[in-house]
C-alpha cells in the first residue's frame, strides 16, 4: 500500500515538475541544460528547492533524475537535424553572441556536463559526437552569414 | 609467399561474397529496434545479472542513413568529418555488443559446467552461434572501415538476429534451472567479474 503510495507520489512529481518548470523553457537541449544544473557535481544528487517542498527532497531527487534520463534519451534518439535545431534554438536564445557561444562550447565542451548518471557509455558517445558534429554545422552557418552574429539574429535555414 | 597470396584472395574473396550477400539482402532502414522485441521475455534473466545487450534502438540511431543526407543536404563540406565522427561511434558501438554478447557466452559456459541436464544439441547451436556472431562482428568491423556506417545496415542486421538468438538459447537455458543453481551461479559469476588481489 506505501509502496503504490510512492509510486503514486512519483508520478505526480514528475508531472509537475513537467509542468511548472520543465514547459516554461524553450525546447528540450535547454531543459537539458536545466536539469543537469540542478545536479551537484560533486556528489552527483539532484536537489529542486519547489519540488522538495511540494513532496520530499527524497522524491523530488528522483523525479529530476528521472526527468534528466527521459529527456537524455529523447535526445540521443532524435535525428541529428532535430538536435541542430535544438542547439540552435537553445543557443540563440541565451545573451551571449552565437560565435562566443559556439566558442565555449567547441572548448570547454561543457556539454560532456549534460550526460545523466547510469548512462551506458555508447550512448554518451554518441551524444558528444552529435554535438561536434551539431555545432561544426552552425558555425558552418554562421561563416557563410559573418554579419548576423548577433545575438537573437542566428542566419535562418 | 604464393601460398599467402592465395589465402589472402581466397579471404578477400570470401568477404566479397558476405559483403554482397548481406548488402544485397538488405531492407531499405529496417527497424534495428523491432529485431529486439522478440527477445524480451528470455532477456529477463540477464537484465537481472546486468548482461544486457547494447541499445538497439542506439543502432537504428548510429547506423541511419537520414542523417548522412541532412549532412550532404546542409553542410557538404563536414561529410568527411561526419562520417569520421559516425565511423569512431559505430566502432565503438560494435565492440561494446561483441563485449557484451561475449560475457553473455562466457556466463552461459560457467552456468552449463555444473548442470546435469546438459542438452547437446543446445550446447551445439549456441557455440555456433556464437562463432557466427564473432565472424559477423569482425567482418563488420572491417567493413565499417572499409565503407563506412552507413552501407552495411544489412550485416548489421545479421549480426544482431544471431545476438539475439544467443540471448534467447542462453536466457531459455538459464532461465529453466533451479533456484540453488542460479544463486550458486550468481555467485560464481560474481567472483569472476571482481576477482580478488
């Protein structure tokens, strides 16, 4: 009985987080994003202040971690036309200009940061050389339109 | 030295003949992903021992053509570094399923030693398939490098039927012995995957 409790309890969690935090961002590389930077870094344990207080802290771990390996894995199978859409979009959406951007993440590759834990090593492989390949592509984009590197102003395919 | 050169064309000429039977035999992109479906049932007993196959689903990802021609569509000049890219993934991709499917046989020759009901003709055709499997993986390997990822779909689908068929033969096997074996098995397993200093 506790454990359908929790069960129940989980889904509910997941919903809202879905629903209050997850809906209002722009596409999924950006709730992505979201959702790894909830994550401690060094210990790997998700913490959501709303959702813990809604539920518990215990619940609202799971309900993110969950969140965070659904969303990975949409993304790993979307087609890679789709993710330099989501990378594009994600990318103009933020204040820095697109070259500055594109920059940073060709170096410091922060996406390597974006991988759920318990990943299969395959799939965040896989996930990285989509990225390069994704981001070699805008900046192929952004090279053939120099002057509309500005920010909001991505050359449109 | 002609004995060599005659053993390397026959090898050369038997690995055109796979290469053009597989390739001609091919679908146009059929689902890596259904071919996994069948086995879900016989597949329980290795998820239990964490003995899972990698994703099919990854496959139909890593090895589809539809983004070969969104690269050639959009960014012709990145081909090269795309298949670079997508070459080094499928590589890696293969050598993760010959690991798996090779500790699944490993497992399945420590979980037979010790059992009295011993069927020979299920010994026989996994050990064959298990050879078919090595003999695919390899070739694949090889004609990745040769081709790239994208014109060996059909090899690609042989192998993982013949994986499949080892889940299937090792799970069933496994999966019709006792309690007190299993764990003893488990156990067993267990101490060859953490061996002690």
């Amino acid at each position: 009985m506790k454990q359908r409790a929790n069960e129940v309890s989980l889904v509910d969690a997941v919903e809202d987080l879905k629903r209050r935090t997850l809906a209002s961002l722009s596409n999924d590389m950006a709730r992505l994003v979201y959702l790894s930077s909830t994550r401690d870094y060094l210990t790997g344990r998700y913490y959501h202040d709303g959702l813990a207080f809604r539920f518990t802290g215990q619940l609202a771990e799971v309900a993110v971690g969950f969140c965070h390996h659904e969303l990975f894995e949409k993304i790993v199978s979307s087609q890679l036309g789709v993710l330099v859409r989501e990378l594009e979009v994600f990318i103009r959406s933020q204040q820095a200009r697109p070259r500055e951007v594109l920059g940073a993440w060709k170096k410091l590759q922060p996406y390597r940061m974006l991988v759920p834990q318990g990943s299969d090593w395959v799939s965040k492989e896989f996930f990285f050389s989509n990225i390069r390949i994704a981001l070699a592509i805008l900046e192929d984009r952004l090279e053939k339109t120099p002057h509309q590197d500005q920010q909001s102003a991505w050359p449109q395919q | 030295m002609t004995g060599t050169l005659i053993f390397l064309a026959l090898g050369l000429i038997l690995l055109g003949i796979l290469l053009a039977t597989l390739l001609l035999r091919q679908q146009p992109e059929p689902s890596l992903a259904s071919e996994s479906k069948r086995v879900d049932g016989s597949q329980a007993i290795l998820t239990a021992l964490e003995l899972n196959l990698p994703s099919r689903e990854l496959a139909d990802r890593i090895f589809a053509k539809s983004d070969l021609d969104f690269i050639l569509r959009e960014a012709p000049s990145l081909k090269h570094v795309f298949l670079r890219e997508r070459t080094s993934v499928a590589i890696r991709w293969l050598r993760a399923t010959r690991n798996c499917t090779g500790q699944i046989f490993r497992f399945y020759r420590l979980a037979v030693r010790s059992s009295p009901a011993l069927e020979f003709w299920t010994e026989l055709r996994i050990a064959r398939d298990y050879c078919e499997f090595l003999l695919l993986s390899y070739s694949l390997q090889v004609l990745i490098y040769l081709l790239g990822p994208f014109l060996v779909r059909g090899v690609v689908t042989r192998a993982f039927a013949v994986a499949d068929r080892i889940s299937i033969g090792v799970g069933q096997t496994v999966g019709a012995m006792d309690q007190s074996s299993l764990m003893r098995i488990k156990d067993d397993w267990a101490k060859q995957a953490t061996p002690s200093d």
